[in-house]
C-alpha cells in the first residue's frame, strides 16, 4: 500500500563529521508513522525529482504561478501542524532494514509523483509526494543538513540537481578519447530534455594546448548562464575534471539533440564530442565563457 504524506520531520546521522544518513519520518494520513534512513546518494535522487517539479512550477504564466503558491501555501500551513517526531533512540539504534538502498521516480504524470523505495531487507515501499508538498519537503531534508553544520554536503547535493553527467572525457593528442562513462536510470534521462557536448580549451603546466570535455543532458537547449553555471560545477562533480578548476578555460558548447527526441548512444555522444574539438581548432564555435 503507498504510502501518503500528512507531515514530515528530518534528522542527521553522523559519525564525527561524516554523513552517516538522514532519517526521514512520514506522518500518514491516518497517522500511522514511517521512518526511513536515506544516504546521500539516494538523497540526491529524491531531490532530483523533486527539483524537476519545482522547475516546471517556475515557467507557469503569472495567473497559474499565483494559483500554484496559493493552494502550495495552505498544504505547507497544515504539514506543519502534523510534524512527526523523531526520538534520540530512533537516531541512535536506526534499524539498519529500514535504509533505503534504491530510489526510483515510477510515475510523475499526474500532480503526484511516485518513488519506490527498496529498502535493506529487500522489501519495496510506494511513497506519493502531492506537488504542493515538494517544496515543504526539499526545505526539511536541507534544513536537517544545514542544521547539523554540514553545509558543504548540502552545497554538492543541490548542485547535481539541473544536469544529469553522462561522460566526461581527456582528449589525447592522437585524437582518441580517454573516457569515464556514468550510467544513469531511464527515468533519471526523462526528467532531461537537451543533450549538450561541452568542451574545455586549456594550457597544461608546460605550456602545451590540451582538451577535456563532457557529454550532459540538462533542461537548457541553448547556451546562457544556466548552462554556463553547469560547465563550472561539472568541474567540482567529476573526477576527471578537477584538475581544470582554476585554470583558465575556453568553453565550448553545442547541442547535440534536443527534445529527447530519442536517445544517444555513446559513439553519438564522443562523436559529437570530438567533432566540438576539431570545429575549435579550426573556426570559433558556439563559446558558453
């Protein structure tokens, strides 16, 4: 049976100044209580979905926004009349069966969007979450973080919420690709509409021109500062380009499709990619910086 939401409360678990979990408790509609332990993996993917909603809700036309926030306001108002809570003992032995190990976005067609949760002992649990409460419920799981002066994992989760890394590449100098590849869940590429090929121009330490790049999907089919902001943060997510963060860069972005007409494999994805580096060698492509 799914499981719907009246209220919430949020909790931190750590050990010393590492992120253990953070301990979700739902208050039902008929009261009955649940409580989940969520890892910042699973956190993330959550407030993926959740993020997706909200952006849809901030293109409304003015009439339909004020509509939104008006009903969204009175949903707050009672959720937080109905603020479950969460005991010392619950924190301290957590039921390790009750962490969740997957989270999936199953259905978000209509105002509710579905997730199901496989929790450690194997079994599955339905969670609904009403459009008008996702703002409530983000701002809880934030606020626990926050709270517990971990802000810097707050920072890094919400900075993975508007683009969804599909590769990241080092051009070598005999024109082939070295390449980390991220494999991400269908329902994770249908929440992203544009696939975008970006492509870092810089001098290593011996003066030498090199290229790095990525292959992403965002909601963002044209460069602006929405895409330009993601070509900075990718640089902090991924492994393979940090070695970038404060050096000086010329970056490139093309789209490569649009309108999740229908999925890239990868060779169309490093292609494109590869394409980006011989067009900025040759003629001044599309600059995001």
């Amino acid at each position: 049976m799914a499981i719907s939401i009246k209220g919430v409360n949020t909790g931190v678990i750590r050990k010393s100044n590492n992120f253990i979990a953070l301990a979700l408790k739902i208050k039902e509609p008929r009261n009955k209580e649940s409580l989940f332990f969520m890892s910042a993996m699973e956190l993330r993917d959550l407030l993926i979905a959740l993020e997706s909603r909200l952006h849809q809700k901030h293109k409304l036309d003015a009439a339909a926004r004020l509509q939104y926030e008006q009903a969204r306001d009175k949903v707050i108002k009672k959720m937080a009349e109905n603020i479950p809570e969460i005991l010392v003992d619950e924190l301290k032995n957590a039921d390790i069966n009750r962490r969740v190990n997957t989270l999936e976005l199953t259905d978000d067609q209509g105002e509710n969007l579905t997730f199901v949760l496989t929790l450690h002992d194997g079994s599955k649990c339905e969670l609904v979450v009403n459009e008008l409460q996702i703002e409530m419920l983000a701002r809880a799981i934030i606020h626990a973080i926050n709270n517990a002066e971990m802000r810097e994992l707050a920072l890094r989760i919400t900075s993975l919420l508007d683009f969804l890394p599909l590769y990241d590449v080092d051009c070598q100098d005999d024109g082939n690709l070295e390449y980390d590849t991220y494999s991400q869940p269908e329902w994770k590429h249908n929440l992203f509409n544009h696939y975008l090929a970006v492509l870092y121009r810089f001098k290593d330490e011996s003066g030498n021109e090199q290229f790095s790049g990525a292959v992403v999907k965002t909601r963002e089919a044209t460069p602006g500062k929405e895409v330009e902001a993601i070509t900075r943060r990718m640089l902090d997510f991924s492994p393979r380009l940090k070695k970038l963060a404060g050096v000086p860069c010329q970056v490139y972005v093309r789209t490569v499709a649009a309108n999740n007409a229908q999925p890239l494999t990868q060779d169309q994805c490093l292609r494109a990619l590869h394409h980006l580096r011989v067009q900025s060698t040759s003629k001044t492509a599309p600059q995001a910086k």
